[in-house]
C-alpha cells in the first residue's frame, strides 16, 4: 500500500458515517461515497452526527447516488449533503443515476467507471 495515494469507497451507512471517522484523516486523498445523503435521528448526540463533521471533511469527495432513492431523497437529504461537505467546489461532484436506494448495482459498470477515473485523478492511475 503507497500512504501517499490513499482512498475509501462507501456505501450507505458506511458512507453517511466516513465524514466523522476520517475528518482530519491527513493520509486520505480522495473518497468515492455510494447510496448517501444527510439523515436525522432524533436524540442524536453532537459528537456523533455527521451533520457536524460535513463542513470539515476536505477530501475530494465523488458522491453516487440515485435520484428516486427512497431513504435519502435528493433534494432533502443528497444535495444538502453535497452542499455541506468542506470540500472545495472543485474537488467534488455529485453523480446521479437513474434509480433508488441500493440500486447502484443495476448500475454497477458507471459507477465502477466514475469511481475508477475519480480515484485516477487524485491518487494517480494504478501502475
């Protein structure tokens, strides 16, 4: 493994969770996150509410989703996300496919193909 070229893939839960685990992960150099957007618990503590760890989270960061996903609806949950997220403008993009939640399988060779050139340009193509 190069720690100089250092990237993570998540998938729902996991993806939704990355911005508290990895803000201020110095050695991550790009994040690829599946199925995502803001959720609300209620009760939920501060110190573990991603909503309080997006604006902090700088990593280049490509976010897959559907557009008719039932758990995270893009305009209440995906793009308040995307807006939130410290990233500069231009080191992040949101990608959305035809579909729902978990649907990314159906499209699994666009999202291979999005991920893969994201990961190329900020970590270098695999020698």
């Amino acid at each position: 493994m190069d720690p100089n070229r250092i990237g993570v893939y998540g998938l729902s839960a996991g993806a939704c969770l990355l911005p508290i685990h990895a803000v201020g992960e110095r050695r991550l150099k790009a994040a690829v996150l599946g199925s995502v957007g803001l959720f609300f618990v209620e009760g939920q503590l501060p110190e573990a509410d991603p909503f309080n760890f997006l604006s902090r989270f700088r990593v280049p960061t490509l976010m897959i989703d559907g557009r008719t996903d039932f758990i995270f609806p893009l305009e209440s949950s995906q793009r308040p996300m995307f807006q939130l997220l410290g990233t500069p403008e231009k080191d992040k993009n949101l990608v959305l496919l035809d579909g729902g939640h978990g649907d990314l399988r159906a499209h699994t060779q666009q999202v291979m193909k999005e991920a893969l050139a994201w990961f190329d340009r900020y970590l270098g193509p695999v020698k």
